[in-house]
C-alpha cells in the first residue's frame, strides 16, 4: 500500500480560537491509481492534500507512506522523501521566471545534489516527455499557460516520483490547454505513477479512477470503496 491514513486530523489554533480543517480521516491508496479528492471551498481537500505532501502534519492520527509513518519523522527527512518520492503540481506553476524552462525543470535535482551533466540530461528527458523538447531554451513568460503547466509536470516527475499530486492543475488554463494537461496526467499515470488531484470540477474529476469527496473538513464519500461495497470507517453505520 503506497498511502494509509489512519484517522488523521488538523486542527488550527486562531487567535485562542481552535478550527479544524480536517476532522478524523482514515483512507488507503494503493500503488498505480489515479486519484481525484473533490470539494467545494473549505471542505478540507488542500488541508489534506498538504498533509499527503510531507508539507504539514496531522494534529493526530498517523500518516503511513510506502510503510513508513511520516507522521514522526524528522524535518530533514520530510524534505527528502518530498524531493525524491513526491512531485508536485500547483495551479499558478510556481516557475521562476529568471531561468529557462529546462532549468526549472532541473531544481529538483539541484536540491538532491545531483552533477550537473546529470541534470541538464534528465531535464531535457523530462521535457521530451511533455512533448516541449523545443522549447527547452525558452523563459517562461515566452511560454503559454499550458505550456508552463507541462513545465511544471517535467519538473515533478524528474525524479521519477512515487507519488505525483496535482492541486487544480487545470484552474488556471483554457478548456483546450487543460484537456492537454490532463491527457499527459493520463499518458504519465499509465506509466505506473500514482497520482492524486484536488479539484472542484467533476469534468476534471472525471479523469481518475476514484473520487474522494469531502465536505465541512470530512470525507464523506469514496466512489471506489462504496463500488466494491466498502465505505471508510468513519461512514459505517
């Protein structure tokens, strides 16, 4: 099992004022799925969606990762299993605009302390995967949005992730650039990436195997465990 959540939760301390984002949540998802988590504003889907990035911690329950409690470790070791086993994709790219799109794909493996005729390599590899080998050279204000987009997908799957999550990664484009990104989300997870993608749109959904939704910090339904006549624990009568 790649990811077992066992009653995680978040909890927020506001001006003496307790809010929880994310109410006691438990879910598995095994190696090789494709993955939505749907929800309209505050349901908690960015809350957990940064919680199964290593980038914050759950206030309680336990957090498993390839077998490994990521709930405990250690902030160097987050920082490395998120630079080597998950890739990231936001809606505003995140690209800096002062290097090339090769050398924002190349970041990853700066961090990892990779040689640098190692990265120029993999990156141009990493582009040619997004089909933007041509454009290697070019800054990112000289690129599209959906070209930025495929940017940032090369630059999350550089490192060959285990886990590639994707947080709207279609808000920001047209229809037309948004249904490129999410046919190469498809062409990568048919190579054997599992990923997971927060959105609010059930087009976008649509695209995965399995939707979780949430709702005012709980999941509240899992179309793949209610189809196999499963439900989360949190929903047995």
């Amino acid at each position: 099992m790649l990811i077992s959540a066992r009653g995680i939760s978040r909890v927020y301390g506001v001006d003496g004022v307790q809010l929880t984002a994310l109410k006691a949540t438990s879910f598995e998802i095994a190696e090789g799925e494709f993955v939505a988590i749907v929800g309209t504003s505050g349901s908690g889907k960015s809350t957990l969606m940064n919680l199964l990035g290593l980038l914050d911690r759950p206030s309680s329950g336990a957090l498993f990762m390839e077998g490994r409690n990521c709930s405990t470790l250690g902030d160097d070791e987050r920082a490395r299993r998120r630079n080597q086993r998950i890739g990231f994709v936001f809606q505003s790219y995140l690209l800096l605009p002062r290097l090339t799109a090769c050398r924002n794909v190349e970041l990853p493996l700066i961090y990892a302390g990779t040689p640098k005729w190692e990265r120029k390599e993999r990156a141009l590899e990493a582009m040619h995967r997004v089909g933007l080998s041509a454009k290697a050279d070019r800054l990112p204000c000289q690129l599209s949005g959906g070209e930025q987009q495929r940017v940032a997908i090369a630059r999350a799957i550089i490192c060959n992730p285990a886990l590639l999550l994707a947080d709207e990664p279609t808000g920001a484009l047209d229809s037309v650039s948004g249904r490129g990104v999410l046919d190469l989300l498809d062409s990568i997870h048919r190579q054997g990436c599992t990923i997971i993608m927060v959105t609010h749109d059930p087009d976008v959904a649509s695209q995965a195997q399995r939707v979780l939704t949430m709702r005012d910090g709980e999941l509240v339904s899992d179309s793949a465990q209610v189809q196999a006549g499963l439900r989360p624990p949190e929903l047995a009568n």
